[in-house]
C-alpha cells in the first residue's frame, strides 16, 4: 500500500493507493467518529460494492445506506435534499461519518453534504473511478452542478483520507477509464514534464488496467495535485493551473447535455484546444501540440470538440469561476509540463479556435 500525506496544518489527510482496501476495516475505521455512518453512493456502484463496504463497518457500526440515480444529471439541489432528507429520518447528529462511494459525482455532493450538514460533519473518499483517484477526491473541491453551469455551488472541505482501492478499477468501462487518464494526462502537461514522457512510454499498459502501472500513474498524479492544493488550497492562485482544458470542458458538457459527454472526455478535447491556442501564440512548439494529441487519442479520448457555436461557448465559458470582471481567464502552455493562468490571449486566436471546432 502506497500513502500520501496532504498537508493543511490541523485538516491534513492520507491518500491510501492499494489493492483490497474497502475491506480492511482497520484502516477505514480510523478515520471514523462516532457509532453511525452513512454510506452515499449510487446505483451503479451500489450493485458492485455496497455489500462488501457494508459487510467491513457493519459488525462495528450503525449503517445507514443512501442509493442515488447514477450520471452527473444528479449532481443536483435535489439530490442534496435527498441526502441531508434520509439523514435526518435517520437521526444523525454531528458525530456522523459520510463516506463517498462512487466516481466524481458522489463524491463532490457527499463532501458538500458533509461541509453543509450541521455545519459540518467527517467523512472519508472512496472513489471508485479512476478520474475521481486522480482528481476530484483528492483536494476538497466539493459541490454540484446548476442547469446554467457546471460546479456552480459549492465549499472547500477537506475528507478526513481518501482510500483509493485498485480492486476496484477491474470493473471500471473502457469509456470511464480513458475519462480518467485524461485527468492522469494534464499533470503531465502543467507540471511534471518526466511524467508526460512515463506516460507516452506506459499508456499501452494503462489501458490494458495493469494494476502495478495503475499504482503508479494514480500515486504520481496524486502527489501532483497534493503539491498544487498545499501551496493554494482555496484556488486563489495556482492551484486554477489544475483546470487546465476545464474552461472548454465544461462549456462542452453543459453545452451537450450534462452526461452526454464525460468530463473527461470534455476535458481531453479542450486540453487540445488549449493547446491550439498555446501554439498560434507562439508558445507552444508544433511538435508538442502533436505529442499531445497523440497521447490523448491513445488514451481513447476525443481530439476534437463538437459542434457548438461561438457565441454559445464564449456564453458557457464566460460563467467559468476563473472569470474576473467579464474577461475570461484561461490555463495555457508555455511548454510541456509548464502551464500558466492568463487573460494575455489574441482574442481573434480564441475565436478561430472556437470556429474550427
């Protein structure tokens, strides 16, 4: 078992990378308080490995089991109500414990639930897809989403660990894991030149889920984001380097349908965009733009955007929280592994981009 420390003082937290680990209840059971814990995941999920969480805690603690509707749709307001509805039924007081079963959905509304229920209770990651391993488990960015924009409401509240089970993964779809790899990728790109290259020389083996270069790809991306979140937890600087492709992404699974596309599929076609425009400003060598597009499409992810009009994405990306005073603010590459937060853009190079897509 590999662990990494994300380090905030008094809310600092392990990240445990193995294999067996939702059934090692003396692992889990240290970051519990209290004798009540509420298990939140999904349907999908829950068919899988409800039971084999629910058989660790349940000879120790009282069970409280909430089963939503799969798909990112239900990253909603009525969701939320959902939980803190079947919480309260269930008579949970502060010293409850919420753990997040799932992808990225279950575990951004468990950690709002958890950050606004009673003014804040505990509760542990278990993500369940590779894209929440690397990325949306790991840094306390917790919310839902709004029908005019993507992870609109929401809080920075830390879990007390993420447990991230490799087991877990044999059951992952080929489309959920190429959305994964497009999170492993953007590491490589705003920081960690070497691990670009690792990948380009691994992501055979990645696809084809090997456990021990699964390890690897998701403790290397880990200690990436642990090294942005420490040095900027609330995003006030460079921790929005982790967005990039994100402004386009996101324009492009509001723009479709919230599901239609996955976020990382969104997200693998706008790090090509955002390569784009980091080459017609002459930072980015051409050569580069083609190892990254080479990359991505061996990850199984879409190198081109769909057909949405320009007046719709600058629309949709105008509501990206990067935005400050009606100008919006984009993560670029300087080069692979160096990537920067900046409105110093052509405009009329954003606009071509956005027309060829």
């Amino acid at each position: 078992m590999k662990k990494i420390n994300i380090q905030f003082d008094e809310r600092s937290y392990p990240i445990y990378i193995g294999e067996g680990l939702i059934s090692n209840y003396e692992l889990i059971s240290q970051h519990i308080l209290g004798k009540k814990v509420a298990i939140i995941t999904n349907e999908t999920v829950a068919d899988i490995y409800l039971k084999t969480l629910m058989e660790t805690v349940s000879p120790h603690k009282e069970l409280i089991s909430i089963i939503l509707p799969d798909g990112e749709s239900y990253k909603s307001k009525d969701s939320l109500d959902s939980i803190y509805a079947q919480l309260l039924q269930n008579k949970a007081d502060r010293e409850i414990t919420l753990i997040a079963l799932g992808g990225g959905v279950i575990g951004d509304i468990t950690g709002f639930a958890a950050a606004t229920y009673m003014r804040g209770v505990n509760f542990i990651q278990i993500p369940t897809t590779l894209l929440s391993q690397v990325d949306s488990s790991v840094g306390g960015k917790t919310g839902i989403n709004h029908p005019l924009g993507k992870n609109m409401i929401g809080a920075f509240y830390q879990p007390k660990c993420v447990i991230s089970d490799m087991n877990v993964l044999k059951t992952l779809p080929s489309r959920e894991l190429s959305a994964g790899l497009a999170e492993v990728i953007k590491y490589g790109l705003i920081r960690d030149n070497k691990f670009f290259e690792w990948l380009e020389s691994h992501i055979q083996y990645l696809m084809e889920m090997n456990p021990k270069y699964l390890i690897e790809a998701v403790q290397r991306s880990c200690e990436n984001k642990a090294a942005v979140v420490e040095a900027d937890e609330f995003e006030s600087g460079i921790r929005a380097i982790l967005n990039l492709g994100h402004t386009f992404g996101h324009a492009i699974e509001v723009a479709q349908g919230y599901g239609n596309w996955l976020h990382g599929e969104a997200v693998g076609a706008g790090m090509v965009m955002a390569a784009k425009l980091s080459q017609s400003m002459g930072w980015l060598a051409d050569k580069d733009v083609g190892r990254i597009v080479a990359l991505i499409k061996k990850a199984g992810l879409p190198t081109e955007p769909p057909k949405i009009s320009v007046k719709k994405y600058m629309e949709l990306m105008m509501l990206d929280k990067k935005t400050k005073d009606g100008q919006i603010n984009l993560v670029l590459q300087k080069s692979i592994g160096d990537a920067v937060l900046t409105n110093q853009y052509d405009p009329k190079k954003l606009h071509q981009i956005l027309e060829q897509s």
